[in-house]
C-alpha cells in the first residue's frame, strides 16, 4: 500500500486540498504536496509561515478509532524515521552529508508530536479529522518540514535542515516520509504502541527535563517523567506530585522562547 501523491505548486493549504478532495470521494491513502502554501496552518489556529522551498504536505490515511489518541506519536515517529533513512550520512541520497556525525543524536522530540534539530523546531505536525465512521477514522495529517529555510516562530526558536549542514531533495524525503508513515501507523495497528512509546521516550532530550506546560491560562513547571500509557505527559511538578497531561503547548525552561 502506498499514498497516492497529489502535487501543487501552490495552494492555500495542503489540508484544504486533501479535505476536497477526500469529499469528491478520493479514496485514502493519499497525500498532498505542495510547494507553497499562501494560508499554512498550525496548530491552536496559529500560521504556518510557508515560503518556497520547504515541504508542506497532507497525509490522509484510516486509523482504527481505539488508536485515534496515539496518532501524533505515530506520525511523529514515522517522520523521525524519514529523516533518519533520507538525511542520515550513509544515504546515497543526501547530496550533502551532514557536518555533524552526530545527526542521529541531534534530532529529538518535544511532546507531543514536534521534531527538533540541535534543540529547535524543524518541523511541526497538524492532525485533522476528516469523517469518524462506525470502525475507522480518516485522519489527515498535515507535516510542514524545514527543509531549506526557518519561518520565524514567535514560540519557538527554528531551523532547518540546510543550515544544519543536510541538503535533501524535497521528493526524496516526501517519498520517504510516506513509506515511514504507513509502516508507523501499521505497526501501531499491530499491537506496536507499547515498542512506539518506548522509542519516543527514547527520543525525548534529557537535556529538556525541566518544562514548562502552557495550558489556556495557566503555566505548570515541572520535570519530565514520562509518557503514559494513553500519551498524556507526565510531570514531577513544583510541589513534588506527579501528574499527567493531555493537553498544552511544552516550552523548555531556560530556552529563549520560555519567558
Ligand atoms: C505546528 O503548529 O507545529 C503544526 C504545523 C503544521 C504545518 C503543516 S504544513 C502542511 C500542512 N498544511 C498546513 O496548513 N499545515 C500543515
């Protein structure tokens, strides 16, 4: 099984257009590619700066509704994985070696679902719900991944992949990205959440223990302890207790944007 890929020079957003086109009766899986977006979006109806030259991209694909929870974490690691098997030094594929041998320990996750670069956002993840039916979801699941530029984020501090020393094609990493993301989601499907939950724990900088959750009003401090079984985010919080959390924008404590 593969995504069927749509591509665009420009639209106003990559969900938009899989979302037309899943109602004109576009059978999942298929993806949408789009050079530029002049409407880009993030989440909690942030923009998503869009200049060319970067790769906006819409995954729709069936999820089972038990799983719909342990989405981001599916998608986040199957983008992992793509940048990994794309951007990694022993790819022939990579134009450009990275400068660092230490690419594979530079990239880390930040809950729930962003990838970071030498600890700044490189790339972020927006899941839509198209139609919940009796036994499956459609989920689409937008990736924006900075390939050659930084759109500057008010939150947080960015990269992308050309000034970290990795210049990929775009097709490459897009083509990648949709192997990884059915083997992801496959494998969550098969009983792999317990395995998925693991490498992403895995994958969580140390270095980012002290965090800071934005929830609506409130901004709870506390130390990263775990991922829970159901994906919340689990926290030692100021006054010894643990809890965890659904929900809420992650900041680092003593990262620029954490103020
Ligand atoms: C985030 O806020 O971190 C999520 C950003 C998601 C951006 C991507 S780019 C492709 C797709 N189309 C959009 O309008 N947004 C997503």
């Amino acid at each position: 099984m593969t995504f069927t890929c749509y591509s665009f020079d420009s639209v106003s957003s990559s969900m938009d257009v899989a979302s037309d086109l899943y109602q004109k009766g576009i059978s999942p899986p298929f993806s949408i590619y789009a050079k530029e977006q002049t409407q880009g979006r993030g989440r909690r109806g942030r923009t998503w700066e869009s200049p060319q030259g970067n790769i906006y991209a819409t995954f729709v694909l069936s999820c089972s509704p038990r799983l719909f929870h342990l989405s981001p974490f599916a998608a986040v690691l199957g983008l992992h994985c793509a940048l990994l098997n794309v951007a990694g030094p022993a790819d022939p594929k990579t134009i450009h070696h990275p400068k660092r041998e230490d690419f594979h320990s530079l990239l880390t996750l930040k809950w729930p679902n962003d990838l970071l670069l030498n600890g700044k956002k490189i790339a972020g993840i927006l899941l839509e719900v198209l139609e919940i039916k009796q036994d499956s979801v459609i989920l689409s699941l937008g990736i924006g991944v900075n390939t050659s530029s930084s759109p500057l984020h008010v939150l947080y501090p960015t990269t992308n992949l050309k000034d970290e020393g990795v210049m990929i094609p775009n097709e490459s990493l897009m083509e990648c990205l949709g192997h990884c993301l059915l083997d992801s989601f496959s494998f969550l499907e098969n009983g792999g959440w317990p395995s998925l939950r693991r490498k992403w724990i895995s994958l969580h900088d140390p270095k980012h223990s002290l965090i800071h959750l934005q929830q609506e009003e409130q901004r709870i401090k506390g130390t990263f302890m775990d991922l829970d079984t159901n994906g919340h985010l689990v926290l030692e919080t100021d006054d010894g207790t643990i809890k965890s959390f659904a929900t809420g924008d992650v900041f680092f404590a003593g990262s620029s944007a954490s103020a």
